[in-house]
C-alpha cells in the first residue's frame, strides 16, 4: 500500500466502530434525558431557576436558541423531554440515522442553551462530537437503516473530512487540557490527585478511600498528565508505526477508556466519563473486528439458516432486523416457501424456522433462543432469555405477535426498504469543503482558549458560537481547585422561627460542610453550586427560585409558615500541602427577602 493509502486508512473509521459508537451516543442521550428528568421543573420551567423573561432580559445572547423557551409550563417540558428520549432512542436503533442525529444535536444544544448554570465539560463533549456526527455513516450496519437497505455497502471504511474534524477535536480535548496545565502541580510535583480527591464536592467512597496512598496518587497524576500529552500525538501520528498502527491505536483506546473509568471511581461528574468513552470506540480499528469475526466464525457461529413466511412483509422486515442486530450478515434467511419441507413445517407448527449447524430446526420462541446462541451479540445473554421466567413470557409476546399479524403489519408499515443513494459528485464536494472548514473553526476556536498565548480569531470565535461548537478544557487547570465550598442557607419564617434551608436544620450557626455535600441530588446541582460560589448573580436567581418553591408549592419541613427572607452565604476551606484544612472564609453572597413589604421594611430601618 503506498504511502497516502496507508495514511487515508489511519484516518478512516471503520463502519462497524461507527454503529458501536453511534449505539452508545445514542444510549447516552437517553440516559442524559432520564438524569435531567428529576429536575425538569426545577431548570427547565418559569417557576424554576430560571424563568424565561429573566433568561431573555438578562443571559441570553443572539445564538443561544432554545427550543424549550416556546413555553415555560412544566408539561411542554415534559413534552419536549420526552420527544427527545424519543430521538434518543432512534439513534440507538439506527432508525432514520441521519435524522436521529440532526434531532440529537438540535434538542441537545436546545436544552444546553435554556440553562447554562448547570451545564458542564460533558455536556461541551456531546455537543461537539454529536455536530461532527451529522455527516458521518452511522446506519451501515447494526441498524434498522442498514437491516432493510436493498443493496448491501462493500466498503468497510468511511474516510472524509468529517472523519478528520472529529480527530482533530478529540485531539484537542485533551492536548489543550496539557498544555493549560502547565503549573508544577501537574509537571513536576505531581500532587494534582493529592488536590483533586479532597474537594469532598466530587469524591466518591473510592476516592476518599485513595486519600490514604500518596505515592500511589503521585503515580496516577504522572500517568494522567503524560497521557494528555503522548496520548493526543499518538492518535494523529500512529501512521509512522506502519503495519503495526492498529495495535497501537488499540492500546490507545484501551488506556482511554480505562483512564475515565479511574475519572469514574474516583469523582462525581455525571456522565462525562461515558460521554468520553463512547467517543473513544470510535476509534476502534477494524482490524479488531476482524480478528473477532474470525475467532467466532470458527465456533460456528454463523452456521444457522432462518426461514420465514414469504407472504408476510412484517416477517420479512423482523428477520432482517434481528440478523442485523444479532447475527453475521452470511447468515442466510429465506422465505419458507423455496423448501418444500421447511414450508410444511412452518405451516404445521404456525411458525417461523430457524435450522442450526445440526439442520436441527426450532420453532416459536425456542427459535429465537437459538439465534442468541449463534450470536456473538446475543450469546453472553443466553442464560437469561433461556431461563423458565423469560420462556414463558417470551412464549406468551411470540404467540400474541403470531396472532396480530395484520396489526404488527401495519406498524411495520414505518419500515421502508431503501435504495442505495446514487452519489453526486457536486453534494459531495460541498460538504467535503464544509468538513474541512469545521475542521479549522475547531483548530482556531481552541487556539483561543490559551489565554498566555493571546490568539486572537473573531471570525471562527464568532463561527464556534453559532454553531455551538464552544468549548473549555480547563478542568481542573492550571492546578485543580485548593479550597472546598459549601453553601448555607440560614432563613426565617413568619413566625420569626429560623431555619437553615438546605439541611433543614434548626440550629443555624453550627457548620454544616458534610450536610450539604450529601444533599446535592446531581451534577446539575453540584455544577450550579459552584458556578454560584463565584457569581453573586447566580445566588439572586437562586433566591427568587427558594421562594417559589417554599411558598408556592413545596413547604416541606414547616406547615403554615411562609418563608420570608434568608441569606446565601458560601464557605471556603483550603486544603493545605500537609493534608491539613485551613481556616473557614465566609461570603455572603446574596440576601433575599421574598416579599416586597419585608424588603421596605428592613431597608427602611437600615437607613435610618
């Protein structure tokens, strides 16, 4: 292979790396909209944190769109969460891929943008990766796209422009977060996990537990740093290790995924740890399939044989989706009717036929169990679907479907054979030419973001923004942060009682660090926390939104007793070298008075 093939290949994808992938963004995006579900009305609504005419008067910028501002009720919420799990859901199948993708994006960025208090680096992770999406073939295989697609794809590689962005962006999420820190923390002391595992906001049983390993954590901050560093370069530059590339991009994948799995153990940050992870399989090369394909070839797994009735469009439609998903595409299925005996057999036992390497053959629900033992996918599950339980339920969905054909064939009817698409050359060009300029938008923009360096690009800066493609890699650069914060809330009530809001604890002036950290419910709320520990403004927003929800609707701890006015203060405590803490700060960050005439009143005696 000459040199410019041998390159193209190490920046190609390979399709089935792009169905894994695109199965566990779409997974991903479910599983965002489940973990903001909890908090719908709290972000998401007019009597939330954020109402809509404060966002608009007060945050919001010409490209910050939101879908979710067309209505502030609490079911337009509801309505438009679930649209998105929806689409979230589709793009898991690989139903109408391109669409799936293009609704992700949109929804994603529409949620982004109604809320910025609680967004985070994840969710700057899955903004990026899913735009870098839209143009690449996420449906050639293992999905319902490719299931029912009339002509099947030879190739098995995708490169384009598209495909480079998307290493280029991976490539600057973690080469810019090296070169931020660059204090002797991470380079040269190596204490950054020292730091990092006692912001109690963060740690996780695990974590605390690690505090007791100094040197071991010292090792984890080398490993960490050099990772960001040779890991990046690796991923552009393994085409110099020649036929041995795939190994070392293998490896690569490996020791990124294990990388955030250790962020995982260690640290409470929502999903950005699997976020990242999806994205790395990506770059799972295709020599690996192979070496699988083959190993499981070899047991035999792609000698089975499914036959169904050739009358029968939602047969047809379900055989071909379930060896998509399940089995080789050499698996062959037949209508019944081209065998004589099987065609008998399937009308005696009212039943599809699956036949095994023994030309045994099975039928109903003990016809699906066997393709789960053919399958690389489905065998590790075997146990479970084979169990009594799932026989019997299994047995009573195969005989309720058999008996609702007409209905499942109407259903089925949303299941449309496609044709190959004929390519056209001037299309192709243009998004080509759109791929590459993302590609240097995405360059530019991160250039930006090292701020010693004074990179000036207003264009591509302005371009980031309306394409929402900005981005921070900053966490916990240059230095992770020295100093835990907790927030207390001492209030008081009609009846001149007072209260500390958060913990409900009557006695407001003892310390209450641990109470409040095991009260945040989610990252949401602890990325809100934080971002209002620096931001007086933020603390504001968060005293109207107690107000609400104490009064209007959720008096929790105290029946018949309104809430009247009460004080946000935030608490600091640094972590010292020797693993002491230091002394306690405290800022008051806002006070609050939920009615107008308790206001006059406080203010009127203050001046005079």
């Amino acid at each position: 292979m000459h040199f410019l093939g041998h390159l193209k290949k190490n920046f190609s994808f390979d399709y089935r790396s792009l169905a894994l992938y695109r199965f566990l963004i779409g997974m991903i995006v479910v599983s965002d909209v489940i973990y903001r579900w909890e908090d719908i009305q709290h972000f998401y609504t007019d009597v939330g944190l954020i109402p809509r005419g404060t966002f608009l008067t007060e945050m919001a910028m010409p490209w910050s769109f939101s879908l979710h501002l067309a209505n502030g009720s609490y079911g337009f919420a509801v309505f438009m969460f679930s649209l998105h799990l929806l689409i979230g859901l589709m793009l898991m199948m690989g139903y109408k891929t391109r669409w799936a993708i293009l609704g992700a994006f949109l929804m994603t960025v529409s949620v982004h943008n109604r809320n910025w208090l609680v967004n985070n680096g994840g969710d700057d992770v899955l903004r990026a990766i899913l735009f870098l999406s839209l143009f690449l073939p996420l449906n050639k295989c293992f999905s319902i796209d490719s299931a029912l697609q009339k002509e099947e794809s030879e190739k098995k590689e995708h490169f384009s422009t598209w495909g480079l962005a998307f290493f280029i962006q991976v490539f600057m999420i973690y080469f810019i977060s090296y070169v931020l820190k660059d204090s002797d923390i991470w380079r040269r002391e190596f204490t950054a996990f020292f730091y990092s595992s006692r912001l109690e906001i963060f740690a996780t049983p695990f974590g605390e537990w690690l505090k007791a390993f100094p040197t071991f954590g010292q090792f984890i901050t080398f490993l960490s740093i050099y990772l960001e560093w040779l890991g990046p370069l690796l991923l552009m530059f393994s085409f110099v290790l020649g036929k041995r590339w795939w190994w070392a991009r293998l490896l690569l994948v490996v020791l990124f995924v294990a990388f955030h799995f250790g962020i995982f153990l260690t640290m409470n940050i929502g999903l950005f740890t699997f976020i990242c992870e999806a994205m790395w399989v990506l770059f799972i090369p295709g020599q690996f399939w192979d070496l699988m394909a083959d190993k499981f070839k070899q047991r035999h797994f792609d000698k089975v044989s499914i036959y169904y009735d050739g009358e029968c469009g939602f047969c047809q439609k379900g055989v071909r989706i379930l060896r998509e998903f399940l089995l080789f595409r050499s698996v062959q299925i037949s209508p019944a009717q081209d065998n004589a005996s099987i065609y008998r057999d399937m009308q005696k036992n009212n039943s599809w036929v699956v036949c095994n390497e023994k030309k045994e053959r099975f039928f109903h629900y003990e016809a699906f169990l066997q393709l789960l033992k053919h399958s690389p996918v489905g065998k590790s599950f075997f146990f479970v679907f084979a169990s009594a339980p799932s026989r019997w339920i299994g047995r009573k969905i195969y005989r309720w479907i058999s008996h609702h054909r007409p209905l499942m064939g109407k259903i089925s009817q949303f299941l449309s054979y496609k044709e190959a698409g004929k390519e056209i050359k001037t299309l192709k060009i243009i998004i080509e030419t759109a791929g590459a300029f993302i590609l240097v938008t995405i360059f530019m923009w991160n250039l930006t973001t090292i701020k010693k360096y004074n990179i000036q690009s207003p264009f591509f800066q302005s371009v980031t923004r309306w394409l929402h493609l900005y981005q921070e890699w900053n966490m916990f650069a240059p230095y992770p942060k020295m100093d835990n914060i907790w927030v207390e809330i001492p209030a008081t009530l009609s009846d001149g009682s007072q209260i500390e809001l958060l913990s409900g604890d009557r006695d407001i002036f003892s310390i209450k660090d641990q109470a409040f950290y095991r009260q945040i419910r989610n990252e949401h709320w602890r990325k809100f926390y934080l971002n209002m520990s620096d931001r007086n403004d933020y603390a504001r927003y968060y005293g109207g939104f107690l107000c609400r929800q104490w009064n209007d609707s959720n008096i929790r701890l105290i029946k018949d007793a309104n809430l009247r006015s009460f004080e946000i203060i935030v608490f600091s405590q640094p972590t010292l070298p020797n693993g002491q803490k230091g002394g306690i700060s405290r800022k008051l960050s806002w006070k609050h008075w939920c009615y107008n005439e308790d206001y006059r009143r406080e203010n009127n005696k203050v001046d005079k």
